[in-house]
C-alpha cells in the first residue's frame, strides 16, 4: 500500500514543483506588465524619454534605406493578423481532422484570448503612435500595446506547445529558438518601423507571456485531474498526441530518386520554356496574315466597343481570382488540408512545384518576348510584364488543375466534379475578363494553356503525385473514399 502510494505521490510531487516554477513565471510577467501599464499611463519622464529618444534614433537609421525598410515589413508581415488568423485557422482544422479537439479548443481560446486583449487595452491606455520625422508607414489604431508583438508571441508560442510532440527530440531545442528569434524579430521591426515604442512590445510580450503561461497552465490543470502525468513544456502540451498531429510517416520518401527528378525537371522546365518562346515569338512578331493576328486585332476590339460599367466592375472582380494574393490564398489553405488528410509531402510538393513553375516560366518567356498589350484602352494600367502569355490565367488553370489533380483519384464523392469544374471555369472567366479589359490578346490566352498544360504534364509524369493512394494510403479521417466526411469532421470535434 506504501509503495502505491509512493508512485501516486512522487508525479503530484513533481507536478507541484514545475507548476510553481511556472505560476512565478506567469505572475512576474503579469506585474510586470501591470506596471508598465502604470507607468505608460501616468507618462512616467524616463519612460517617456527612451520611448521617444529611441524612436527618433531608429527613425535617422532605418528610413534613408529602402531595401532595409522592405526587408523589415517583410518580417513585421509575419505578425500581422492575416498571416496569424491563416496559422490559427490552418492549425484548428488540422487537428480537428486528426481528431485532436482538446488541443483545437486550446488554440481557438488562446488566440481569441490575445485578440481580445489587444484592442480593450489599447482602448483603455489611449496612446498615440510615435510620431517621426519621417514617416515610413501609416498605421491606424492606438499604439500600446503592440498587436504584432503580442499576437505572435501568443500565436507561435500556442502553436509551439502543440505541435513540439509531432517534432523529433533533437529539432525540439531549435525549434523553440527559431520561434522565440521570429517573435523577437517581429516585436523590433514594430519599434525600426517607427510605428511602436520600446515599451509598446515590452508591455506586449509580458502580457502575451502571461496570458500563454495562463492557457496552458489551465491545460495542465484539466491533464492532472483526469490522472495524467504532466510533462514539461519542452515536450509539448500533449507529448502522447505526436504520433496523430506528426504531419507525415516519419520513413516517408517524398521522391523514390531526387536526383534523376530534379534533373527531368530541369530539362523539362527548358524544353516548355523554348515551346513558349517559340509560339509567343511568332504570334507576336511573325503571324502576319494569319489567323493569330486576326484574332489578337478583332477580339480586343470586340471586347473593347462593348464595355459597361457593370460588366467593368464584374470583370475587376474576376481578374482578381488570378492574381497573386488569391493564388496564394488558395494554395495555402489547399495544402494544409491535403497534409491533415492524407499525411504525405508529395502532393504539396507537386501544388508547390507547379505554382513555382509557372511563376518562373511567365517571367522568363514574358521577358523574352517581351510583347506589347494589345492596341486598345488597358483598363489595369501600365503593367511591369510584357504580355505573353498571361500570368493571371497560367497560374489560375495551374492551380486548379493541381487541386482537380490530387483530389479526383482520392474520392468518389460527387463533389469531386465541382473541383474538375472549377479547373475549367475559373481559368475561363480569368481569360475572358483580362481580354475584356484590354490586357491580354487571344493568343496569350493560348500561351497560358501551352504553359499549363506542358508544366503539369511534366511535373504528374516525374513526380506522381497520386502514387500513395495507389499504394493502398487512406485518408486521416477513417473513410478512404470520405464517404461520411462531414459526420466524420462532426465527431472529431467532439471531445474523446
């Protein structure tokens, strides 16, 4: 009975010891932030004059560089809230899909949390932004505390505990100091920027570290009253949950041989390369008499002596489905998902692969051909690229012809035909609206498809994506054809 005793008592022991050590943590950060609050609040002189004296100093070193300016919104960008919702989002149904709603609700909750604070705060505190000599951005909003510093302390330290048990003990340490240089790097571009003072990311990173020291506290609580151990934070909120949120086999082979691949690829990438310089070479120089020239004089004209405001509107809205944000959107919302789902690397490697080189290939053959918009009104302005082939319409039939690609082998739910939709209609509407607007000719439009289709072809025949549903993989959530997929995403939210 002594001994049992002994075993029960020795963890409860342990345990109080680490929460101790960790509920001094979140307490000295607490008041910590809560006299800075104070002090920010009463204008305290010497906080004052270092918040000032900084801001004016960084202000004479940062603004008379632009690439340093651009490189600084580059990392500050990784603080926004766009790039820390999309993380939240992505993470939340990840591991809902791998039936993991404990460590779901702990994200939404921890990252509502800091979206609360910052704003009720920065209410409360009502404190101008820094004003400098020269202004380098313009941001709205009260200045302390930081919204960036805090949501990415609470953001990247929340997904850290979460996923550490899906990361080899070795890559654990670096990690969490790859994580603790991102947010630090975030928190000084706010004060480099001239858009927080020191004290606006001091008083944001004590209170993002409380309220993370907080949740997971809480977490730890609710882990001892169900009788289970409780690890240290360097092994992650929930250590037994590594082997369901690891995103891929550990003995995965993402490509059987790199080598010869990466060589096809290359090859590969030249010969569509020269398909499209020859094709937009002579549609652009060399077509005279020919149908191509009929078609890239008649049509802009046709699209040009018919526009409306509505159909002008509508045609803004539709270019936008191509350009780089929403193609962006899209991919990073699509390949998650593919990860969650079906646990393997290769098919966001081929989505990634694809966009890249369809990116590269419109940049090299646009400069090469090096061909004029076509000789009507260009509703979209001047553009930076020439216009052969269209870079809104490659990357669009690109990207849903990747999805359509992985997803109809996968399932044979209906649904799987509005993706083979979409790989049709989108491209479709994108190409109607650019030749609408006056930026590209019909045979751009040909270009594209040339691209499209050479470059996914190539990329299907050296990396087949689809090989591991053909190996007998099954997807994350049970049903290998997700027959019952929405009743299946219902149960995984639902705790175990």
């Amino acid at each position: 009975m002594t001994t049992v005793k002994e075993v029960v008592r020795r963890p409860l022991g342990h345990f109080a010891e680490r929460s101790l050590a960790g509920l001094a943590v979140i307490l000295g950060a607490g008041v910590g932030f809560g006299v800075l609050l104070v002090l920010v609040r009463t204008r305290w002189s010497p906080l004052y004059d270092v918040d000032h004296g900084v801001a004016a100093w960084l202000n004479d070193l940062v603004a008379p560089h632009g690439p340093l300016v651009t490189v600084l919104n580059a990392i500050t960008d990784l603080g926004g809230r766009p790039v820390i919702i999309w993380l939240v989002t992505v993470a939340v149904v990840g591991l809902l899909i791998r039936r993991r709603a404990r460590l779901a609700v702990y994200v939404i909750v921890t990252g509502l949390g800091a979206l609360i604070l910052d704003p009720a705060l920065k209410t409360l505190v009502g404190r101008l932004r820094p004003e400098v000599e020269v202004p380098i951005g313009s941001y709205a909003g009260e200045s302390f505390p930081s919204g960036h510093a805090l949501g990415s302390m609470v953001a990247y330290g929340a997904l850290l505990l979460v996923f550490l048990p899906a990361m080899a003990p070795r890559w654990r340490r670096p990690a969490i100091a790859l994580v603790a240089t991102v947010v630090v790097a975030i928190g000084l571009t706010r004060i480099a920027l001239g858009v927080h003072f020191v004290s606006d990311v001091l008083g944001a990173w004590l209170l993002g570290a409380a309220w993370l020291g907080v949740t997971a506290y809480a977490f730890c609580l609710w882990r001892r009253e169900r009788g289970r151990t409780v690890p240290p934070l360097t092994e992650g909120l929930e250590p037994e949950a590594g082997h369901d949120i690891v995103p891929a086999p550990a003995g995965e082979q993402v490509l059987p041989h790199p080598r010869s691949a990466t060589a096809e690829l290359v090859v590969g990438w030249v010969l569509v390369f020269g398909a499209l310089f020859a094709f937009g070479t002579y549609v652009s120089y060399h077509a005279k008499g020919t149908i191509f020239e009929a078609l890239d004089t008649d049509v802009p004209r046709w699209f040009a002596d018919r526009h409306t405001g509505a159909l002008t509107d509508l045609s803004w809205w539709w270019s936008k489905f191509g350009d780089t944000h929403a193609i962006l959107l899209v991919s990073m919302v699509f390949c998650p998902l593919v990860l969650a789902v079906w646990r393997r690397w290769r098919p966001v490697l081929f989505v990634a692969l694809t966009m890249f080189g369809e990116l590269s290939l419109f940049l090299a053959s646009a400069a090469a051909v090096d061909r004029p918009r076509p000789a009507v009104e260009n509703l979209d302005g001047q553009m930076p690229t020439s216009s052969f082939p269209s870079g809104h319409i490659a990357a669009t039939i690109c990207l849903y012809a990747a999805i359509a690609v992985l997803v109809f082998p996968r399932t044979d739910r209906w649904w799987r035909w509005v993706l083979v939709a979409l790989a049709v209609i989108m491209p479709l509407g994108v190409a109607i609206s650019r030749m609408y607007r006056g930026m590209h000719h019909p045979t751009d439009f040909m270009g594209a498809i040339l691209l499209s289709a050479f470059w996914i072809g190539l990329l299907y025949w050296v990396l087949r994506p689809n090989a591991d549903v053909y190996e007998g993989n099954q997807p994350a959530i049970e049903s290998a054809d997700v027959h019952t997929l929405d009743d299946e995403l219902v149960r995984a939210g639902r705790p175990d």
